[in-house]
C-alpha cells in the first residue's frame, strides 16, 4: 500500500457541499476581519514606534571626561555695562579663578548700558560655585544692578529627544528683572548625571538639575554692598539612563498570531452559539405551529 503524506495534513478540507453560509456568519466574519485589521494596525505602530525605557543606578557615567562637566551659560543683565560683568569659578578642588575669559564673549545691550554674557566652561565632579559679579572688574561701581534673565543653563551634552523630558535647562526663562538692583542671587542647584543610549548604543552624556533660589542683600567688610548672582552645585550619586527600545520582531509575530488566531477562535465560538440557539429556536417554532 503506496504512503500517503496527506495523512499529516492537521487541517482537514471540508467539502463546500456540506458547509452552510449565513447572514449571522457574514456579519461576524466582516467584524472579525475590522477587528484583526484593527489589532495588526496598533500592533505595527508599536513595533515601529522606539520605545525609551529609564533606569537608576549609582555610578560615575562618564569616566573619560576626566572629573570635568562642560558647562553652557547665557544670561542677560541690562543695566550693568559688558566692563563690568565677569565670571567667576570655585570649587573644593581648590580651584579659584576670577574673571575666566575662555570660549565667553560679551554682547553690549540697550547702546551699551547693559551686557548680554554667553559662555562655555567646565567646572570639576565636586561641589562648588561660578558667578557671574563685578569681582574682576578694575574699579567696583557704586550702584551694581544685578537684575538679569537667564536664558541658558546647561550642563553636559545638549539632548534633544522627544520621549526624554527632563529639566536640562531649568533655569532657561528665569526673568529677576523687577527685584531690588542691589540684591545677590543664590541659586542652589542638584545636579544629576543624565545618560541617553540610542538604538545604535551611542551614549551622549548630559545632567539635568533641580532648583532653589533666594534673594539677598550681601554687604562686604568694609560696608559695601557688592552683589553677585551665584550658581552653587552639588552633584547627586543617582545617574539616570535612558535607553531606546524596539520590541524584537519575534514577538511581533507571536503577538499577530495570537491576534488571528485568537480572534477567529472566539468569532468561531460565537458564530456557532448563535447558529445552535437560531437552529434551536426554529425547531421550537416548528413545534408550536405543529
């Protein structure tokens, strides 16, 4: 007797001359077949779509910056001449530099009377503080007016990812126009290592930073009032990272098999039980009427 493969066949064909098509099936079928399209189309985009997952951990991310954060400011003060306004830098390392100069420039407003200061540094992974103040300034004026605008603080690598919203510039906006021209500002930052690990396993290195800030009159030992706007940081041990996901395409056809075959099992199901109870329901017509 010759073999026959087709006894492996688990999906058994039978004939159109003993199936019944009805006008309950069709509609179920149509509305599985919406559904399944529904389903797929949410399924797709989810797949297509990059996912970006966060965790927390206790670690130094970026160990080949040796122990430096770059550091981008811009800050308007438009009543204190551009002669005026330095920066200065300090911090626990020791370091103390007054009037740093490097990769800054100055941009005179209101025909001169105020100075628009941009500037690009680096300050040391240990706490510390950079201001901006008259303190390198040749000759102290009498009447410093430290009212000002910050447009810019940030730290680290500029990251602009659409999923990722965090505070990497949350002093950007922060108007202290109408304060009092002789007072110093202290605002007290928390800086946290940020770190973004595209699909590609590039990492780019950032900080975001939390805020306080308080306002003051400050007077010097010899009665002078000289103020400044401080900047004083400290670093947190928690580094946040993010890192970009897309579901594996292994999963995303289990989850469309599930889909089908789910579907079509349940609309089967309910196909029958609605054909058994309208069979059921003739029959008892049938009775009645007999």
């Amino acid at each position: 007797m010759p073999f026959d493969f087709r006894r492996f066949d688990i999906y058994r064909k039978v004939p159109k001359d003993l199936t019944q098509p009805t006008y309950t099936g069709a509609i179920i079928s149509i509305c599985c077949c919406l559904f399944i399209l529904f389903l797929f189309l949410s399924e797709l985009t989810g797949f297509i779509t990059t996912e970006v997952v966060n965790e927390l951990y206790v670690d130094d991310p970026d160990k080949d910056s040796g122990g430096k954060i770059d550091v981008s400011l811009n800050i308007s003060l438009p009543n204190l001449h551009c002669e005026l306004v330095g920066l200065d830098i300090q911090d626990e390392m020791g370091r103390h530099e007054v009037g740093h100069i490097d990769n800054s420039m100055k941009i005179p407003l209101n025909n001169g009377a105020g100075c628009r200061f941009e500037g690009q540094f680096s300050i040391n992974k240990v706490p510390g503080n950079f201001h901006v103040s008259t303190h390198s300034a040749t000759a102290q004026p009498q009447n410093p007016d430290m009212t000002h605008t910050i447009h810019k603080l940030s730290f680290g690598d500029t990251l602009q990812v659409q999923n990722v919203h965090g505070a990497f510039n949350a002093l950007g906006g922060a108007d202290r126009l109408t304060s009092n021209p002789l007072a110093s500002h202290d605002y007290i930052l928390k800086i946290v290592p940020t770190v973004y690990e595209d699909k590609s396993g590039k990492q780019r290195y950032s900080y975001q930073y939390t805020v306080a800030n308080k306002e003051y009159v400050a007077y010097s030992h010899t009665g002078r009032i000289i103020p400044a706007i401080w900047f004083r940081y400290d670093l947190s041990p928690i580094t946040v990272k993010y890192t970009e996901r897309r579901q594996p395409l292994y999963r995303f056809i289990t989850t469309i098999c599930a889909i089908i075959g789910g579907t079509f099992t349940v609309a089967g199901i309910l196909d029958s039980c609605i054909f058994t109870a309208s069979e059921a329901w003739k029959k008892i017509q049938l009775g009645k009427i007999h």
